[in-house]
C-alpha cells in the first residue's frame, strides 16, 4: 500500500513551504502530518482541559467567523478564555494553509472553528453516524456540489495521548469499488427532500454518490475489516491535514483536539481532476454537478 501519511519536515507555523510534491500529496488524499509543529495552550489556559467544559446539548465547541462561542460552559471569563485559545488556534491554522497552499487563498471560505475536549471512545452513535468506521466525508442535510472539505488537526492532549486514526486507501479505488452498488439518482426525490426541508438545497446527483460512498464504507464490516488501510497515531502535540471528503479515515480514540474547516471549490485546486468530483464524474462519464 503507498504510504497514505506524509511526514513533514516543519517546526514553525509561518514557516512552510508551497512545494509541488507536498499539493500534489494532498491533492491525492494523502495525509500531510506535522509532528514538530504544536498548538501551545497558554499557562492560564490549562484548567479549560475539560470535558465539563462542553455543553452536554452539543457535539462540541465551536467558534463562529463572527467570533461567537457555541457549546461551551462556564462563566463569561471562562468562555473568553476559550474563545481566545480557539481563535489563536483558527489564525495559525489559516496561517499554515495560506503558507502551504496560496493559490487557494482567495477562494477559500472559513468554517467554524471547533474544540473537542470529549474521549473518542466513549461515544455512543449508529452505524452511519460511526466515526470509528473507515469513511469520507459527506453530509445529509448540506449539499455541496463538489466543494472540498480541507481540514486541519492538532492533537492538544495534555497526557500525551496520541489521536489514532485508521487511513484507508484511495479514494479512486473506493469509488470504483461503491459506485457500482450505488442506488441511482432520483431527481424528483432530491425535489422532495428540499420541499420537506430535509436538505437546505437541492441534492445533486454527486451529493447522492458521496453519501453513497460514505454508507457503504459504513455498512459493509467485511470491508472495515479487511480493505488496505494503516493505523496512525497522531501525537500529542502534532498538527496534521487532509481532504477529509476525500481521506478514508475513521477516528479510534483519542481526546482534546482542536479542528479548522476550510471549503473550497473544486475547480480552484491546483489539479481539479484529482478532487473527488473530477474523479466521480469520469468514472460515471457524466456531469454530476
């Protein structure tokens, strides 16, 4: 199996590189991983490692582009302490994509920022909603109609737990491999499911085939078991990057993790044909979008 993690020779936040190889890695689905470049909580932010510190209602924590704080607890100084940590992380995040890849600069479009302070282990979920099974990403309600979903992690566990992720194989042999299996795209039932509000746009057939992929990833346990994949420890004190609509990943443990969601559109890679709608759409030979 070609190695699905690339290790990154960077210590410093403002300080990589925009290489050929290292775009064309990530481009493919690859992992970028940092171990010597950390997120450093501050001394007086040290006591806010707590899964008390997350509102029971919400997944997690999450800042807003407009600054405003979700899903936490505590008091007013509390929540400002934490929306200073999250907001640093947010501009060391965007500072090391921008550094990395500036030719998705002005394209890119900032979703919020999140902390995650709850053990990976412990949560009960259905199959479909499984982080620990090996899948991309795709989401029900929100069709995206191909824009890429870029994410970057840092592992800020105070312990010195890693975050173990499994990473599975390409995206364009797990498209060959569902696709096949993939109910067809009904139009008029993507009319439907935005008359009833189920989706908040239409859905476009790429949206059915994406969660077709991310499903039957899901459900098929012979194929969590037995596909070519690898296991990663992420270390405590470690960043690393993906496409994670396009990464076969699944989350085993870990806990404290601070997470940036960047979209972008495919056509603004640096190489559209490798994005997963390029891929999709010669597999199928048709526009999907």
């Amino acid at each position: 199996m070609d190695s699905r993690i690339v290790e990154m020779p960077v210590d410093a936040w403002a300080q990589v590189e925009c290489r050929p190889e290292w775009i064309s890695a990530l481009e493919a689905g690859k992992v970028l991983y940092f171990p010597h470049l950390g997120f450093q909580p501050r001394e007086e932010e040290k006591h806010l490692f707590t899964p008390a510190i997350r509102d029971p209602k919400s997944r997690n924590i999450s800042l807003n582009a407009d600054g405003r704080l979700a899903g936490a607890l505590g008091d007013a100084q509390t929540q400002t302490l934490l929306a200073g940590m999250v907001g640093r992380f947010r501009e060391q995040a965007l500072e090391l994509i921008h550094g990395l890849l500036p030719r998705y600069t002005e394209a890119l479009r900032v979703a919020p920022t999140s902390f995650r302070p709850m053990q990976v282990e412990s949560r009960a979920q259905s199959w479909r909603a499984d982080d620990r099974r090996l899948h991309v990403d795709a989401f029900p309600s929100r069709p995206n109609y191909g824009e890429r979903i870029l994410r970057v992690f840092a592992n800020v566990n105070p312990h010195g737990q890693p975050r173990v992720w499994r990473v599975g194989e390409s995206f364009e042999t797990i498209a060959q491999r569902f696709v096949p299996r993939a109910k067809p795209y009904s139009a008029w039932q993507a009319k439907a499911l935005q008359a009833l509000h189920v989706t908040k746009s239409l859905r476009s057939e790429y949206d059915h085939l994406m969660l077709q992929l991310h499903d039957g990833m899901k459900r098929d346990l012979d194929y969590q078991r037995d596909c070519e994949q690898l296991t990663m420890p992420f270390a405590a004190g470690s960043v690393w990057v993906c496409f994670s609509d396009q990464t076969a990943h699944a989350v085993m443990s870990g806990q404290y993790m601070m997470e940036q969601t960047l979209h972008l559109p495919a056509a603004r890679q640096y190489d559209p044909a490798a994005s997963p709608l390029g891929i999709l759409q010669k597999l199928t030979g048709r526009e999907l979008v």
